[in-house]
C-alpha cells in the first residue's frame, strides 16, 4: 500500500524492519497525498521525513540542534505525546 502511496517500484530494505512506519504513513497520509518518489525507490530519508513532518520537523534527519529546537515547542511535545507508543 505504502509503494502505492508514493508511486514506488520498490521500498529500501531499510525500511522493511520498521512495519510501524508504514501504519504512521498511512495514518498522516496528507490530503494532497504524499509526492512521488521520483527514482522509483522509496528510501529511508524520504520515509522519515513524510514521518516526522506531521511532528513538526522539516525533514528526515534531525541534528541535535534541531531537536533541542523542537523539543522546546509545546505544540510538538504534545503531538509526540499522541502518538501510538510503538511510533514513539
């Protein structure tokens, strides 16, 4: 359903022991939909950004200064505390 999503011939293997990350894709599935991978593949750094972007990170990979950043955002803290405690 996921390679679906994103118009995906194949998923990053990377990604394959993560099943919770799919459930989080399709729970904030975005009304627009999510952006077609444009290689084909859906890798990890695009799963994690469509991930953590409804958290309220601008993509993937955040550094320390990002997530002490975000961390001092009430609004973020009570979306992470929301969550489902697997995806957390």
């Amino acid at each position: 359903m996921v390679r679906d999503l994103f118009r995906a011939r194949q998923i990053d293997p990377r990604l394959a022991s993560q099943s919770w990350i799919a459930d989080v894709l399709l729970q904030h599935l975005p009304e627009a939909g999510y952006p077609p991978v444009a290689s084909g593949l859906l890798d990890a750094d695009t799963a994690w950004t469509q991930v953590l972007k409804p958290l309220g990170f601008p993509n993937g990979r955040p550094d320390a200064v990002a997530l002490l950043q975000w961390s001092l955002c009430q609004q973020h803290l009570q979306r992470y505390e929301a969550w489902p405690e697997e995806s957390r």
